[in-house]
C-alpha cells in the first residue's frame, strides 16, 4: 500500500464508508492530514515550483468526484466514464495528464464509488446494445486497486449486470487480487508495453516489462479478454532497433492463448510545452524527448511528430507486427 508523505482531504470524504477507512488506515500510519476545501484547487500545490513535481507526487488526495459527464469514443469504448481516481503516483516523462493538470497531476482517489458504479450499471442496462465503458482514461486502476481495492470491488459488482463491458488500460503488474474473480466476460484488460530501455528511463516508477507480460498471460489464463498498447512510441535515436527487439520479446515470450486473441493499439508519442518546462527542472537527468527536428506543433502547446516522420515510422511498425503478429488486429494506429 503506497505510504504517502501527507493527505489532504475534502472534509465530506467522512460521510463515505471508503473515505473513513483510508483515513483510518494512514492516521494509524501517523501519515500528517490536512482538510482542504477542495481536491480541484488546492493553493499550497498550485504554488509550488515545478523542480518539486516528484515530491508533489508522494502525497495523495481524497475527494469526491463532482464530475461524471460520460464522453463519447470510438476506439475500444463507446464512452469515457470520469471513475474513481485521476492522477498517479508513476512519473511517466510523457504523461498526458499532466497536459491536463500540469504538476498538480498527482493522485487524487474519488471516495464517492457508489454513485459511479450505479450509474455505470444503469447505463449499460438501459442501452439497447452492448456498450464498452473506458473507465481507466484519468488514472492507473491496477496501481489504484492497490490502496482502495476498488477495481476489485468494480469487477466484482458490474459481473452481475445484464449488458456492458467495462475496459482500462495499465502499465503495473499487480494484478494478482484480479484473477480469482467471477468476471463473467465482462472486462477487457489492456496492457501498455514499451522496450525495457524506455520503461526503466522514461516511465518511472511503473512495472518493468517482463512483470508486465507475466500479467497478460495470467489474465489471459483467467479467462480476462486482452489488449496490448505499444505506447506511447517514442521516436529515440535508436528506436527502431529497441521497438523491434520489444515486439520479438512480445512474440517469444507472450502466451499461445494470448498470441491467438490479443488485439493491439498502437499510439505515437504527443508531448507538450508544459512537459518540456517541469522536466527540465524536476527531471534534470531525463532524456530529452523533444526533437525539434522530428516535432512540429499540434494544437496549443503540444508537439507531435511531423507527418512524414511519423508515416514513415508507422509503415516501419506495421512491417513488425505483420511478421510477428500477423493474425491479431491492430484497432488503430494514431
């Protein structure tokens, strides 16, 4: 259980059942507790420079969540649902959360779950077909679970519903409390893969790549449905040779199951102005991913990579993935 260096709360989480008790569990921990007014605007963190974003990221909010506006998707989902949690504790140099929240991008946990999930259920029973409900698009719910145990709960409850799916993407490896539930089908797992060289430089803090295809293979042996990112990629000065390296190390070492039903999702790396400035001073020792060579701008504030580079580096990647993995779909490619 993450042991953070403060909690600041929303004195409202004590109506809560899950708010009582994770404040029980730290205050037994002698973690300091702070009330706050609100987990969207809290001063003390909003004023802090940005060489002190992987301090900010050692301390955790409690909160409820107001917002719960279902966004339409068209890619694995039919809806982004806002759940549980939004942040993370991981420090991914890339992290599109921090576009979001700059380096107040730490993890926030939503104590209200009950109305979420009954909402959740409630849409999916009423639609008149099968939806898939994205409910991991703000956070790391594997790495959530391990404080709140909400993703068990979750899976535990929406089993019983009619209609629906609900899917989430991660880049940890603690799935075991995961495997021995009664899923029913109804929960599409996505595992986020990157070489080794990048995970360990670039993706702080987040399961090593061999834990993470040990994971695929157990869910996949418990009967969970499976999908692999390779995201983001991320064009280094030796990306090629690293990202087929990943993909073979994926074909040797991923299980027959798997290998027979997985489908893929292949994502380039968007980066930002506001990540170049907080890992400039709170990453010193980082590598660079900003290529003014290879970027150009996207929207405000965002860099991606040009229109050729990155045609051309797609091409690259769907020439791996026919020879290894020539029978599983790719969904998209952005």
């Amino acid at each position: 259980m993450f042991l953070p260096e403060a909690i600041f709360y929303e004195e409202k989480v004590l109506d809560y059942e899950l708010g009582k008790k994770l404040l029980s569990q730290y205050q037994e921990k002698q973690v300091p507790c702070y009330i706050i007014e609100n987990h969207n605007n809290i001063e003390e963190m909003r004023k802090k420079e940005n060489k002190e974003f992987p301090k900010m990221k050692r301390n955790l909010i409690l909160g409820i969540r107001k917002t719960h506006k279902y966004v339409k998707n068209h890619k694995v989902s039919d809806f982004l649902v806002p759940y549980t949690s939004s942040g993370c504790i991981a420090m991914c140099m890339y992290c599109y959360l921090v576009c979001h929240y700059n380096k107040c991008a730490y993890l926030r946990l939503f104590v209200n779950r009950e109305y979420m999930l009954n909402k959740l259920i409630q849409t999916a029973e009423k639609a008149e077909r099968d939806l898939t409900f994205e409910i991991g698009s703000n956070s790391d719910l594997v790495l959530e679970n391990t404080i709140t145990q909400n993703l068990t709960w979750t899976i535990e409850n929406f089993a019983n519903t009619k209609k629906g799916k609900i899917t989430f993407p991660t880049k940890f490896s603690m799935i075991e409390p995961l495997l021995g539930l009664n899923h029913k089908g109804k929960v599409i797992i996505r595992m986020s893969v990157n070489p080794q060289e990048i995970i360990q430089e670039i993706e702080i803090g987040t399961s090593p790549l061999p834990l993470r295809i040990k994971a695929i293979n157990a869910l996949q042996e418990a009967g969970y449905k499976v999908g692999i990112l390779i995201a983001p990629i991320i064009l280094v000065e030796n990306w090629k040779v690293l990202y087929e390296k990943l993909i073979q190390y994926m074909y040797e070492n991923l299980s027959l199951q798997v290998k027979k039903q997985a489908f893929f999702e292949i994502i380039f790396m968007t980066y930002s102005y506001v990540h170049r400035k907080i890992n400039e001073e709170a990453f010193p020792n980082v590598p660079n991913l900003y290529h003014e060579e290879l970027m150009t701008g996207r929207g405000r504030g965002k860099y991606a990579y040009q229109v050729g580079i990155k045609k051309e580096a797609e091409t690259y990647i769907r020439e791996l993935m026919h020879k290894y993995f020539p029978n599983n779909p790719i969904v998209y490619i952005v």
